[in-house]
C-alpha cells in the first residue's frame, strides 16, 4: 500500500494535477497578486471571500486537495499548516513550492517556480578591500541600474514569486537610494535581507533599516581582529563590524555572521562562534572559499579537502552539543558529513543541514532532504550584477541574460527553461558526484567547479571523495 508520500508524489505528478496547479499560477490582475498567492490567503483565513475575485475564490477550492493531501504526507495537521502560513513570507515560499510542482513535479531534487531568494549585488562601490572579493568590488559599475530600473526589476521578482531579495555589493549601504529599494520590496512582500560588512551600521543606520523593513542582516567577520583586518584591508574595520553586530542584535533583526574560511583563519573558527554567541547573533554561517574575483589572487589558500571535512564534522558536533547559536554552511558536502555523523552518533536530535537551514533529522524529514539538499544555484537562488545581469549565484561569473533585456513574462519563461539552470537542477550530470549516493543531499558546489575547472558540471575538488581532483590541481599549480 502506498504510504503518504508516495500517494502525495503520485496526486502532484499526475497531469491532470498539474495542468490545475498551472491554471493557478496566473497573476490576478484585480487582487494585484498571483491566484495561488490569493487562494493561499483564503485558505489560511488572511483574507474573507469577499476581498477576493470569484477566480481566486475558485482557485482555493481547487487547491485544497494538494494541500491536504501535503499536510497528511509530512504529519502536520492542518491547522498547523494554517498557522505557519499565516506569515506572508512564509506564504509566498509556499505559493512558489506549489508552483513549482506545476511547472516541474516532484523531482530530486525539487524545483521551485521561482527562486526562493535573489542575491543582489546592487552596487560594487565598497569601502573595504577585501583579499578574497568575488565582485572584486571598490568603485561603482559605470551601468549600475537606475533607481527607476531596479524599481522595476523588484517589480518583476515579484510577479515572478521571489520570496526574498538580499541586498548585497560591494557595500550595499553605500547606494544612495538603498532604503528606498529596500522599503519598495517589503511593500511588495518580499522578504528584505541585507549582506553588508557591517562597517557603516551605528544605531542610527540600524534604525532606518528596520524601519525600511529589513528582516535579516549578514555581516561577515573573518577571524580575530588581527586576522580579519588582515583580510579584509582596512584598520579599524573589526571593531565597527562588531559594533554593527550589537545595532542589528538591538533591532531585532535576524543576525547572520559569515565567515569565508582559508588558510588564513582555519584557527580562527572557534573564536569566531564564541563572539556569536557572546554577541546574540542567531546563526554562523561559514561561507565556502571560491576562486573568483579577487579571490584568484590567493586560489592557493584553499582549504585542503580533509580541512574542509575536519571543520565541516566540528561544526555538525559542536551543533549536537547544544551551540548556542545554529552552525550552518554554504559547503553542500555538510550535508553528507552529517548523514555520515548521524550513523556513527546515533543520536535522537541529529540533523540534516538542508540548504541554509538545519532540520531535525526524522524519516519524514530525512526523505525531504534529499528532495532539497545540495547546491542551490539556479535551482533555489539566482543572482544578479549591479548591471542586471544574471548568473546562478554571486560567485559563479557566467552571464546568462538580462533583466533590463526582459519582461516579467520573459523570466517566467528563463527561470523555466534556462539550459544552464537546467542542467545545474540535474545532479545525475555530475562528474564523479553523478554516481554518489550522496548527489542529492549535496553534488558539489557547481561554482567551485566552474571557477576551477571552467565547466559546472566537473566534479568540486573540495570534497574528500573527489581527492584525486584536488591532488592533480596541485600537481598542476
């Protein structure tokens, strides 16, 4: 008998299934949202029938099956389900799961109809010189968009389904018309992140990003004050981060501390978790090195791939331990290192890092895993330059189009049917990694292999079962 599951998997893949899904993906011109958006609101009680259209009202009717049948498949009630999707962002990633399976199915790994967030380099002026900069950032763009020009892109992302935007440079707090971007795209309902190095957020700057709607701030600390002033260029640029971390902590905000770990701070890692914790931030997140940008310049302070394992373990124990603030990492490879953990540990709470987030590893959860582990680049998150050019993520220089060059119906239609996207959503293409029964929790960071190799679909030469790679890179070098 089929399990709930597989019953949810065989109503969503079923044509006749999709064809609906797709029918509610249309933007409703009258309500100044998707149906799906719509139908949601009337599902989870934000809004009464009689502040939507008839087709909305239809709409929900017609999804209500999918969502049961959702519910049932991961043991949530449904008014669980209601509460959670209460929340507006929490709706519109929903609103772009359900698209997905009308446009894609279920797949592994899973394929949203819009990304899930954006990575917006929105100015490459930065006051900061760091060593290992892919944007190898410092003055503007002379063809940086307009204010009128990004307020329209944030208008497509939205029509799209992005769920959140991330501000990022450069320095993002340097553009002068930063709040007003920012204000325009939580009025619209995205979530509004920012990745800034914390250098210019006194309690003023914090203040009128709260108040632009900004959720969550990432701000990147690269060892001890010694090591990150090294790193990054600038005298006295650690302690004014720093301070940016206690303004951010103070609004509220939710408080990512980054960390891109080389030879240079590899024994820095644990000082850097206990100023986390010391300082209220939520998450530490270690970003993983890639060559590209300015980065190029120190390829040879890559982490060897038994490094990248030793600290990627450390992190999963540390977390298993009861860390005071969530352990997470951009290396896809934690995935597997903690499914490894979890058999030699066998602890009730371990994990499965999934893309960001670290979710508790029950079966349930474990087959959605590998629905949605491993690398995100066009597949959960797409990036854009200053100019408006698009690539699958910030550091992974390959242009793939315009958005100046694009409507809103335009991206529907690259967001779906892009080769390159597609490609990256297929981990069975992989070299090596197309074979390892891990490809779905992780297959490597495609950017890592296209800035080593020139070529996505080569194998990441960080990964321990990729040793060969790595030994003939360095033969090479």
């Amino acid at each position: 008998m089929l399990d709930k599951i597989s019953l949810f998997v065989h109503l969503v893949n079923n044509a006749a299934t999709r064809k609906t899904l797709q029918g509610l993906t249309a933007y409703c011109g009258k309500c100044g949202k998707s149906r799906l958006e719509s139908a949601l609101e009337l599902f989870v009680g934000v809004k009464t029938p009689d502040e939507v259209c008839w087709k909305c009202r239809l709409a929900e009717k017609a999804l209500e099956p999918v969502l049961e049948s959702g519910a049932k498949a991961f043991n949530v009630t449904e008014e669980e389900m209601k509460e959670k999707f209460r929340d507006a962002y929490w709706r519109k990633g929903l609103a772009s799961v359900i698209k997905g399976l009308a446009y894609f199915g279920v797949r592994k790994p899973f394929v949203p109809g819009a990304p899930f967030q954006v990575v917006w380099d929105v100015t490459y002026a930065c006051n900061l010189r760091c060593k290992h900069c892919y944007a190898t950032a410092g003055k503007p763009l002379p063809d940086e968009l307009t204010t009128e020009e990004a307020m329209d892109t944030i208008d497509k992302f939205n029509r799209l389904g992005v769920t959140i935007i991330s501000f990022s440079g450069g320095e993002p707090l340097v553009r002068k018309d930063i709040y007003d971007l920012m204000s325009y795209a939580y009025e619209k309902g995205i979530y509004v992140a920012v990745a800034t190095n914390g250098t210019l957020i006194n309690e003023e700057v914090a203040k009128k990003m709260k108040e632009a709607g900004v959720g969550y701030v990432q701000i990147s600390i690269d060892g001890t004050k010694e090591t990150h002033e090294n790193f990054r260029g600038i005298k006295g640029c650690y302690d004014r981060a720093v301070e940016g971390i206690k303004n951010c902590v103070k609004q509220g905000f939710f408080v990512n501390v980054s960390m891109t770990v080389t030879q240079y701070n590899y024994q820095d890692v644990d000082a850097v978790i206990e100023l986390c914790e010391k300082l209220g931030a939520d998450w530490f997140m270690h970003y993983n090195f890639i060559p590209t940008g300015r980065g190029r310049e120190i390829v040879e302070k890559d982490l060897t791939p038994q490094q990248r394992e030793a600290l990627l373990t450390k992190l999963y124990i540390k977390n298993i331990e009861g860390s005071k603030v969530s352990l997470l990492s951009t290396a896809p490879q934690f995935a597997r290192v903690a499914l490894q953990c979890e058999k030699e540990i066998k602890e009730k709470r371990c994990f499965i890092p999934t893309h960001f987030y670290n979710i508790l590893a029950g079966e349930r959860l474990r087959e959605l895993a590998e629905f949605i582990g491993g690398c995100g680049a066009g597949r959960f998150y797409m990036s854009m330059r200053a100019n408006g050019d698009i690539q699958p993520c910030v550091f992974f220089p390959l242009k793939l189009g315009n958005i100046r060059d694009m409507s809103a119906r335009d991206l529907e239609e690259f967001w779906r049917n892009n080769k390159v996207f597609e490609e990256l959503r297929n981990k069975d293409l992989i070299e090596s990694c197309g074979n390892c029964e891990y490809r779905y929790y992780c297959g490597g960071c495609r950017a890592r292999a296209y800035n080593y190799y020139g070529d996505y679909l080569k194998p990441d030469p960080g990964c321990v079962r990729n040793l060969k790679y790595w030994k003939e890179l360095v033969k090479n070098s």
